[in-house]
C-alpha cells in the first residue's frame, strides 16, 4: 500500500516549486483546456492574483507537497522581497 502522505524529496515532481516560484507570469498564462485536463481549481482566481502582483518584487515559498491517494496538494505562499525599514 502507497504512503498516505508522501513528503518532498529529490523524485517529488517539480511542479510544486514552481507553483511557489512567486511567478505573476506562469499564472497569467494558464489556459482553460489545460487546466481543466489537469484538474487544476480557480484558474480564473489564480489570473487575477496574477495580475495583482505584476511587476511586484516577490518569493515564494512552498511549504507542503503531498499526494495522498495520488491526488496531490500543495501549500505555498508569496512574500514581498522587499526589504522594509
């Protein structure tokens, strides 16, 4: 039986990292059929972020990546990279 939670390693899928890469570009550029065969949710809320944090200086961080039962989730967050007096 597969693990339940499978934690980052060097076979996890790149994928996750670059959902945390802070990237306004990537998100503005999903398109519908894709995300649709994906089974990626809030295509249309993930552009208007992007559009939101274009030209902002960000990171990101991804904090979790798990598959349980081979459907995979994640967690990530962006930050300013500013740095702030």
């Amino acid at each position: 039986m597969a693990p339940l939670i499978r934690p980052l390693s060097a076979t996890t899928p790149r994928w996750p990292s670059r959902w945390a890469a802070a990237d306004p570009g990537r998100l503005a550029a999903l398109i519908p059929p894709l995300t649709d065969e994906l089974m990626i949710a809030g295509r249309a809320a993930w552009q208007v972020l992007a559009g939101a944090a274009a030209g902002a200086s960000l990171r990101g961080r991804l904090h979790c990546a798990v598959a349980p039962y081979d459907v995979s989730y994640l967690v990530a967050s962006w930050d300013s990279a500013r740095q702030f007096p």
